[in-house]
C-alpha cells in the first residue's frame, strides 16, 4: 500500500512504522512523498529508501534502519 499523511514529515510516520508494526517492506521516497509498505508472510522488515542521484533518477538502497 501507498500512502501519504497531509502535513506529516514521512520519514517520521516510517520511523513510527518500522517502531509499531510488522510488514514486510518499507520503501521512502523522500520527506514529503508516499511511503510504500507491504505486509506479507515473511515480515521480513527490509526498508528500502530511494536515493536521488546527480543525474536525477532514483535508486534503491536497503537500509538497516531509519
């Protein structure tokens, strides 16, 4: 599922995510964009944060915590 808080800084709701529940895998895109988290049988809790390079694209890098 995607999602978006109105005027909630994103990588704080992820925090609280990654704190509270148990899913599967957590992607941020950045402060003010959806957070995508993805609940299934192995709640393997990876969290992938999409980093923007010089050029512009975004890349995903597996973090160990937020």
């Amino acid at each position: 599922m995607d999602f978006i808080v109105g005027d909630e800084d994103m990588l704080e709701v992820a925090r609280w995510v990654v704190a509270n529940t148990p899913f599967d895998r957590l992607c941020l895109y950045g402060r003010d964009l959806p957070i995508h988290v993805s609940y299934g049988p192995d709640r393997s809790r990876q969290i992938v944060e999409m980093r923007r390079t010089a050029a512009g694209r975004l890349v995903p890098r597996v973090v160990v915590g937020l």
